[in-house]
C-alpha cells in the first residue's frame, strides 16, 4: 500500500514538472519584415520567413524593419506552420 501511494505521488510530481518544462520558452529576437492587422489577429512576418500571430486588435508601435524580442510556441495555424505570440517586447 506504501509503495501504490509513493508511485502515486512520484507520477504526480513528474507531470507537474513536465508540464512546468513545456511553459518553458527562452525569448527569441527577430528584425520585422512586414507586418498585417485585422479584426481578430495581428500577423508579424520576419526577416528569417518566420510568421508570428498575436490573437489582439491593440495597435501596436511596430514597423519594419524594427527588432523584436518575442515568446511564443510554434503551432498548425491555417494550415501553416506559425508562431503564436505569448509576449512581445520591442527592442529598438
């Protein structure tokens, strides 16, 4: 019964921690290229042809050729692959 509970907790623990690694993203820069508003989504494509989507309507103080620093996890968007911006820190 001692070990059920300690497999239990260890397995526990273990998930906690996974999940704390996978929020986990170092901040990466970029210069941007373009960048596209609609009513739903801002769209900042890069330099390097990445494509960032920040899902917000705020305009933001952003043209190009300014460099970013931004946070995000890569994701499918329309059949595409994109990053999905969690944090967005103008450098320049």
């Amino acid at each position: 019964m001692k070990k059920e509970k300690l497999f239990f907790i260890l397995s526990l623990l273990s998930i906690i921690f996974l999940i704390f690694l996978t929020q986990i993203t170092p901040m990466t820069t970029g210069k941007v290229s373009s960048i596209k508003y609609s009513q739903t989504k801002i769209t900042i494509g890069l330099e390097n042809q990445q494509t960032l989507i920040l899902f917000d309507t705020k305009p933001l103080n952003l043209k190009r050729g300014d460099t970013i620093s931004f946070k995000g996890r890569k994701e499918i968007y329309q059949d595409k692959e994109n990053i999905i911006i969690n944090k967005l820190i103008k450098i320049n």
